[in-house]
C-alpha cells in the first residue's frame, strides 16, 4: 500500500524565537536564592539575608511569585550589590551554574529548548533575575540569549539603581515584542514557556504557548483557553517534543543567519551573539 500523505509546514523565511522563563519552569526555584548562596559564601552578606532569601525561595517553590516579597528581595538584593562589580557578578554566576544551578535545571524543559535549537529557532531566556546572571545560564545551554533585568552600574561597578524597570509581568511581553521587531520574527510563529500568572501576558503575546508546571492561577486560565499545559513528567515531556516536531515551523537558513539589531531599548535588555 502506498505511505499515506504527511502534510508538510512551510520552512519559515523569518526568524522565529521560544521564550523560556527561567525560574520554575527551566530551573527548579529561584536563580537570585543560589546567587545569594554564593555571595554569602564570600561574605558579602549577612546570616540575616541569606535566611531572607531562604524564604523567598521556599514559598516561591509551594506558592508561586509574590509581588510584595519579590519588591523586598529586590530593594536589598540591589542595596547590596551598590559598589561590586559586574565582572564579580558574572564570576558568581558562573561559579553558581556549576555548583547549583546545573543539577537543578529540568532535563525535559533543556530539551524542549534544544528541540527548538534543532528548528533553527532562536532561543531566549526571559527572567526577572539580572541580566547577567541570565546571560550566563543561556551561554552555559548554547541558547541564543537572555532578556532579563538590567542593573545600572557606571565604568562597570553597580551603583544599586536599576536601569529600566524590572523584567516582570508586562514588561516582558514589552520586551519580547521588540525583541521580535528588531529581528523581523512573526509573533505567531513565535513560542513562550512559563509557569507563573504573571507570565499571562508574554503567553498571550505569542501564537504557541506552553505552560509548565502551572500555578494555579494560570493553570486555570489555560484551562479556559484551551492552552497546553506541560507537566515535567515522562509523557508529557514526549508530547511536547512530537508537538515541537509536527506543529513548529523550521525556520531557513537566511532566516537563522539574519543579523538582529540591539535590543537595549526592549526594557531592560541585552542582545547577545547567536550560539552555533
């Protein structure tokens, strides 16, 4: 009998881009609570901070962000940065990716970016953690980038301001939008995985969205939607990858090699050169 027909989606001739969030959903718990590990192990903070981030992380695990408690981590996470470095930061970060932060990422989430990679998509890290510190992970994974929060700093030292706002809520639909502008990528054929509420408008923005091990806010607003939901079990992680497979336009080579322009105007954030 002869092969039945497989439809065939069209190569894409723009660049398409997958927004992963970074805490919960490629990372279990909170970047900021291994990087205050680290920064307490060099003394640079207090007994007092380190069980503060503790705590933050600890309910970020059970309950999800909370606006209030990211404010107050925030204010002091950069009150004591006030006067480091941005090469001590990166020198932290890497060290926390491989004392930390690499046995605690999802395999299944890694994956699904790597499946995208295998697409000639673009791949992005969006987070409210600094930038800095996202770059590293991202450079870590051979991703594309990070968009993440900016910290101010003059001649290379943080000054304990923010540059922009933090990269949260509303702000990163924002930011992958004009990322996606910048680069000439069709929102459509664009994908966001997240696990937080405050993710609903970077999911909405694009027309292929995943939550992942959802809170229970998004889990319900998905559920209306009819969006998938991913949860990081065996099965469901296949499913996700086939869908990445069947469904994700590939993009073309003109596509994969077109040269993006600089996102430091898209809230916060910083474009970086394109892995191979």
């Amino acid at each position: 009998m002869p092969e039945p027909m497989v439809e065939t989606i069209p190569q894409s001739d723009s660049a398409i881009v997958a927004f992963f969030d970074v805490d919960n959903t490629l990372l279990r718990g909170a970047s900021t609570f291994h990087i205050a590990k680290a920064a307490w192990r060099r003394k640079l903070i207090t007994v007092r901070d380190i069980v503060r981030f503790g705590w933050h992380q600890a309910t970020f695990l059970f309950v999800g962000e909370n606006m209030r408690q990211l404010a107050s981590i925030k204010d002091r996470a950069l009150e004591l940065l006030g006067g480091h470095t941005e090469e001590e930061l990166v020198t932290i970060a890497n060290e926390v990716y491989e004392r930390d932060i690499r046995s605690r990422l999802w395999p299944e989430t890694v994956a699904l970016a790597r499946e995208h990679i295998g697409k000639g998509h673009q791949v992005w890290l969006i987070t409210a953690s600094p930038q800095l510190v996202a770059q590293v992970i991202a450079d870590r994974l051979g991703l594309t980038g990070a968009l993440g929060t900016k910290i101010e700093a003059t001649d290379g030292v943080f000054t304990g301001g923010l540059d922009g706002g933090v990269l949260h809520g509303d702000s990163k639909a924002v930011a992958a939008r004009a990322l996606t502008r910048d680069i000439g990528a069709d929102l459509a054929d664009c994908w966001a995985y997240s696990d937080s509420r405050n993710d609903i408008p970077l999911l909405t923005l694009v027309g292929n969205r995943v939550v992942v091990n959802p809170d229970s806010v998004l889990s319900k607003h998905a559920r209306a939607r009819g969006w998938s939901t991913l949860q990081l079990k065996h099965a469901s992680i296949r499913a996700a990858q086939r869908r990445v497979r069947r469904e994700a336009r590939s993009t073309s080579a003109a596509a994969t090699l077109r040269p993006g322009a600089s996102t430091s105007d898209a809230g916060g954030t910083e474009r970086a050169s394109k892995k191979r």
